[in-house]
C-alpha cells in the first residue's frame, strides 16, 4: 500500500474556513426552507424554534384546489429526465443516448394527451419545441455535452409542462412562475441570440467606427436601469406593452445585451480566425461557417452568457413590478413573493413557499451547469 | 492541377504596404517556395490566391482564368495553415471528411475518399481520435491529409512544419515533398526556414517588403543572387561580405579591403565584370564560407588573417577569421568552412584566400549584384 499523503494543519484549517463560509451560506435558504415547513404561529416565536412540527400548509395555499392526473405524469417524467442527466454527466453511458429518442418520444405524447385533456395551447408549443430540440441535435448527438443538452431540454419542458398543468387547474403562483419562465427564457435567447451575431460581426469585420459602437453598447450599462423605470412606464402605456410578456422580453433583452454582447465578443476573439478561413477556403459560406466552425466551440461562452442572462431576467423586480399589473397577466415571481405583505400582516410562510420554488430552478439549472459555467468564466483568463 | 499567375498585386493593411506591385508565375506542378522574414508579404500572399484577403491592386490568374474576383469557396485551393490546423469539436475522421460535404459527395464516396488518404499517409489509426489526442507530427499529417483529400488545383501551405521539433520538421519535409510528387499538385509553401525553402523547392522566391527579391532554383538563389539581401539571406552560416575597394594596379585588378588588404583578381571572367565598376569605387565582395582556403602563408596571393574561433560541427568545423579593424573601430570576422580535422589554436596567424569562380561582387550603392 501506497503511504498516505500527510495532511497538514493548513490543511485543516482550510477545511474548517470552507465548512463556515458554507454554513454561512446556506443558512438563509435553510431558513427558508425551515419557514416553508412551519405553521404561522411556530414562524413568528421570539426564540427561534429549531424543533416543530412539519406543516404542507404553505404549500397547499399555492396548489390548486383539484390537482389533475397529469401533473403528478409529468412529475415522474421530470424526476426520471434529472436522473438520466446525472447519468451523463458522469459518463457518456450509452443506455442514455439510445433512451433519446424514447424520452422524446413518451413527452410528446404525454403532451399530446394533457392537451387533448386540457385543451391548453400552451402544450402544442411544449411538444413543437421538444420535437424542434429532438430533430436539431439527433442526427449529432455523439457527445455527453449534446446528450446532456437533449435530455436537460426534456427535463426543463416536463418542469414547464408542470407549471402549465398546476396554472390551468386554477394556481395563481404556478401561472406567475410561468411567466417567469416565457419572459426569463424569451429574453435569454434573444438577447444571447443578438449578443453571439453582434459579437461575430465585432470580432471578425472591419466596422465602422467599431470601438465607438461598442463602447455606445456598453454605455447603455451606465446607469442605474431603475433611473428609466418612469419613461418606460409612460412609453409602454402609449405603445400598449404594459403587463405583457413582450414588453417584459424586449426589455430585459434590452438590460442583457450590451453584457451579452461583450462577454460574447471575448469568447469569439478566443476563437481562432484560421478555422473560419479553412472552412471558407473549403467551400463554405461565411454562414455556414459561422454553424458549423465557430457556434460549436462558443458553446461553452454561450452556455455561461445565457446563465447571467437568465439570472438577471429571473431575478428582476422593479420593471416587473411597475409595469404590471396586481393580479394582471404577465405578472412575473418576483412581485408576486411580495404582494404576500397584506392588510393582514405578512403570510411569512407563504413567503417562504413561494421563494424555495422560486429558486428551485436556477439552482438546480446552475448546479447542473456548474462545469460549463467555471469553463466559461475563465475562458478568456487563460492565456494559450 | 494548374498554372499561377500574379500580376502587380498591392495590398496593403491600414497604412502599411503588405504587397508592393508583387509579380509571380508559377507553373503547373511546381513545388514554389515562397521564402522572406516575418512581415515580408508571404502569408498575404497566401492568403490573396485564395481569396481570404483582396487585393487592392493586380490580377491573379488560375489556369489562365482570372480568379481574383472569386470566393474562396470557388477557387478550388486548400489551405495548410502553421496552428489551428484541425477543428477542436470534430474527429480525425469529420476533419478530413469536412471538405468534402459542401461538394456534394453522397456518404459513401467520402469514407472511401478519406480512407484512401488516411491508408496514403498511414494515419488510418487515427480517425476515430479527437484533434487533442494527436501528437504534433500526426495533427501535421491530418492536416495534410485534409488538404489531399480533396484534390484541389491547388496547394497553400503557410509554414506548416515550423512549429514540430527539428526531426519531425525533417521527416515531414520529406513526407510533404513526396506526397507532391505523387500527386502533382501545384504547391506554394510558405516558410522563413531557408533551408526548408532549398531542401523542398523547384523554384524559391525570395519576399522582402511585400515585393520579390529574386526567383530561381536553390543553387541559383544560393551561386549568384540577385542582390545582397538574397546573398545574406541564403546560405548558414550566411555569406560573407566585405566592403572594399577596386583598384587597378599595373593591368592588374586588385580588390582592397581596410585600406591595406589586397587581393588580386585573377579570373578572367570577374576582369570583365569588373570593368564596368569605376576605379576607387566602393563595392562589396560576397564569398560563401566553403569558398574560403585557409593557407600557410606561402600564397603570394593570400590575405593575412587571424583564427578567431573554431566550431567543430563533427563533418565540418566553422572557423572564424579576424581580418582586422575596419575605419569604424569594428573587427571584420569572415566565416569559412573547412575540414574537421582542422586544429589550429586561436590567436594563430593564417594566409586565406577566396574561390576565383565563386567569389560574388555587389554594388554598396544599390545592393545589387555586379554581373
């Protein structure tokens, strides 16, 4: 047997300072998370009690009166797509890749049935998407990452479907998260979208003006977005964009793309010119070129742009709560958490609830990408 | 498989002339080396026939055919480039198939395409690898192999062995060398490793400032070059040039170095090319180390020299030789090539004398050979 390696005091110390920071992190989604479990009169003890007894009331305020079949369908659905995405992020197991075309295949036709159940058209764009991700990255999909992609895709519909489920059948949180998720989402992809063409064209062409362009861009980061928030209320009112999706998308678009735009434009520079210039060379177009050469190796800088985006989006309030309206329909999480402060006092345990399910996603969402995400942040740090 | 034509190509980046008024002519199957220092205009040239860049300036004919106007997509050239030669994302296999998709071959003629050029340049052990797991000489082969696979008009080669260690540049250079041959392929090679260029070429052109130097074979390039940036420039250790003086003394042509130096010119040839050189007239004579004989000293026609420094090389010993100091303070050292059995302590006192037919005589004006 080989000896042990010797571990020091330093690096015991080490262990203990991670372990604090740690618990010193932790201990507010804990607190949460205890909150969300306790009944109103256990929540506001002068001494905090660390012993109680566990209530699902917090969370049976936010469900539906009646909860249909097919939720509880597209629960296991999801809760098996986020076993097999662990499974391939270990390793590239093969059971995982050939379950592909299975897993599309049970989705759309699960989605098939809550939409003749429900007659909720949010499903037809559920089943379009997942049968667009299926066809998109099928014929490809020989990486762990492209699996990875494809079954993290099937995992965030069935998350959605669950949303579209519990707000058809009546829950005004589940319809909220919704919106969090057509707007967070929407604005994403646009914004990452315009950032990785913009970007392109910044790296690679002679533009006019090209320094002033860009540092015009980053002056729209100037100034403290909350500064507008009284023009845009009295644009959006004109142009009819108050409490609707698209009003929130194009603005949150708006806030993330001068980001976007930059952060993109590093990971493009990263990229050598060469391998554009030899597909050219080869007989491809420029836009070929660009899918074929640069978009696969700005995966990782698109992955991590789109995960600030996202959090940004997911998280804004000020916007979302000005330019919609109590109870209206794009009524994003964020506001909806708050409007829980009433005449009545605060219903901190619902609070609680709704903020544990509010962060659910992006945790698991950052957790799963964490990889890409440490990849992404120092790519440009290091110098090859 | 074609002919080249460049005609007057200016290029230029911002406020800097890459290309000035650049003249070519490359035949078909010719292996063309395009030889000059980092900023010379070799890799734009490259990158002008084809297609990357646009000239500002000139013609750029393919087969007769006037090709600058075109996409690259069209022109039917591959590109070898010195780094980033295979793409990250795909295998050995999907980089060499890549050239092929957008010219409408169905599957099966590219695996047996790509195949047969893997079994040529035996790395068909490799297809299934990613780009990360060659070593360096077998990414140099992929991407030869890439370029092949094809079978374009035309081969650009941006000095694509200049990054692999010395023993892999040489086997390389015979492998790339051998698959030309095979195939036929009109080849520019673009280097600044001048033995790269003579070991490789048919023909070398030498770039300095975006325009040509001189074209010719290596023993052209190498026994007379055209001016003295070609002479300085060919040959390690590099040619020996020392400034002097004509003088003609009773029917005898003399050159005269430092004033005191002289060394009579015998051969009835370099007479003659003499003679259109004005008396007292500064020019600068051009003799490669191996044309330098060290003597004894009994040579009534030998220049007096000092031993500097010897390198034994093992088949031959460099030995450096102190002339004296000119009028600037500077000592003239000359470089000659002799046997390794060569001895002689520094310090020592030795009469040398120059190749009559090999000596080379330049103009200190213009730089210009005197022939």
């Amino acid at each position: 047997m080989a000896s042990k390696r010797q571990i020091g005091l330093g690096h015991y110390i080490i262990l203990i300072v991670i372990a604090i920071a740690v618990v010193v992190y932790l201990i507010p989604i804990y607190w949460i998370i205890v909150t969300s479990l306790k009944s109103p009169s256990d929540i506001v003890t002068k001494v905090p009690k660390f012993l109680f007894r566990v209530t699902w009331e917090n969370y049976h305020k936010l469900m539906p009166a009646e909860i249909p079949l097919i939720f509880y369908v597209f629960l296991v659905e999801s809760l098996i797509g986020i076993f097999l995405v662990c499974l391939s992020l270990k390793k590239d197991v093969v059971i995982v890749r050939s379950l592909i075309p299975v897993g599309c295949i049970v989705f759309v036709l699960t989605g098939f049935y809550a939409f003749v159940t429900t007659v909720n058209y949010n499903f037809l764009m559920l089943i379009v998407y997942a049968g667009a991700v299926y066809w998109l990255i099928r014929k490809t999909a020989t990486t762990a990452t492209q699996v990875l992609l494809i079954w993290g895709s099937l995992v965030a519909f069935s998350l959605v479907a669950v949303c579209v489920v519990l707000s058809g059948a009546g829950s005004k949180y589940f319809h909220q998260l919704l919106n969090s998720i057509i707007i967070g989402f929407g604005s994403t992809i646009l914004a990452v979208g315009l950032g990785t063409f913009s970007a392109y064209a910044f790296s690679r062409f002679e533009i006019l003006g090209k320094e002033d362009l860009l540092f015009f861009i980053l002056s729209t980061r100037m100034l403290p977005p909350v500064v507008v928030v009284i023009p845009v209320y009295l644009m959006y009112s004109k142009l009819g964009l108050r409490d609707t999706h698209l009003g929130l998308i194009l603005l949150y678009t708006t806030f993330n793309l001068s980001f976007a735009v930059w952060l993109m434009k590093g990971f493009i520079d990263e990229i050598p010119k060469e391998y554009e210039d030899a597909a050219l060379v080869d007989g491809y177009t420029r836009f070929q070129s660009f899918f074929k050469v640069v978009f696969p190796q700005s995966v990782t800088g698109i992955a991590a742009t789109a995960v600030f985006c996202l959090i940004t989006a997911w998280n804004e309030f000020a916007f979302a709560l000005v330019l919609t309206e109590v109870g209206g329909k794009a009524v994003t999480a964020p506001p909806s958490i708050t409007s829980a402060t009433g005449s009545g006092g605060v219903d901190w345990g619902m609070i609680a609830a709704k903020t544990f399910i509010f962060l659910l996603p992006v945790a698991v969402f950052t957790f799963l990408m964490r990889k890409h995400l440490l990849r992404g942040v120092t790519f440009g740090a290091v110098k090859r | 498989m074609a002919n080249l034509k460049l005609k007057n190509i200016k290029k230029s980046f911002a406020d800097q002339v890459a290309l000035d008024d650049l003249n070519l002519d490359i035949a078909d199957g010719e292996f063309f080396v395009i030889l000059g220092h980092t900023g010379s205009g070799k890799t734009t040239t490259l990158r002008c026939i084809a297609g990357l860049e646009r000239p500002e300036q000139g013609e750029i004919y393919m087969d007769d055919e006037l090709i600058s106007d075109m996409t690259p997509a069209n022109r039917d050239v591959a590109f070898v480039f010195q780094e980033h030669i295979l793409y990250p994302h795909m295998t050995v296999y999907e980089n060499m198939a890549f050239p092929l998709h957008p010219r409408g071959y169905s599957e099966s003629e590219i695996n047996s395409k790509v195949v047969e050029i893997a079994e040529m340049l035996h790395i068909e052990h490799l297809l299934e690898r990613q780009p990360s797991q060659l070593s360096g000489g077998e990414t140099q082969r992929v991407g030869l192999g890439r370029a092949m696979v094809r079978q374009p008009k035309v081969f650009l080669m941006d000095e694509p062995i200049s990054a692999l260690d010395a023993k892999l540049r040489a086997e390389m250079r015979s492998e790339i060398r051998l698959r030309q041959r095979q195939t036929g392929i009109t080849t520019l090679y673009v280097t600044h490793d001048q033995t790269e260029a003579m070991s490789m070429a048919d023909r070398i052109a030498i770039l300095k400032d975006g325009g040509v130097m001189q074209v010719g074979t290596a023993t052209e390039v190498y026994r007379s070059p055209a001016n003295l940036f070609v002479a300085d420039f060919i040959g390690n250790p590099s040619i020996n040039l020392i400034s002097g003086k004509v003088l003609a003394e009773d029917e005898n042509i003399l050159m005269n170095f430092l004033g005191n130096l002289k060394w009579q010119v015998t051969d009835a040839e370099i007479v003659k090319k003499l003679a259109v050189v004005d008396r007292d007239c500064e020019v600068i004579l051009g003799v490669h180390p191996e044309d330098i004989s060290l003597e004894d000293g009994q040579d009534t026609n030998g220049i007096p020299a000092e031993i500097y420094e010897s390198e034994p090389l093992g088949a031959e010993t460099i030995v450096s030789l102190s002339l004296g100091e000119n009028t600037e303070g500077e000592t003239i050292i000359l470089k000659a090539r002799t046997s390794p059995d060569f001895d002689e302590a520094a310090g020592q006192s030795v009469s040398i004398n120059f190749d009559q037919k090999r000596v080379l005589f330049f103009d200190a004006v213009t730089g210009k050979a005197i022939r």
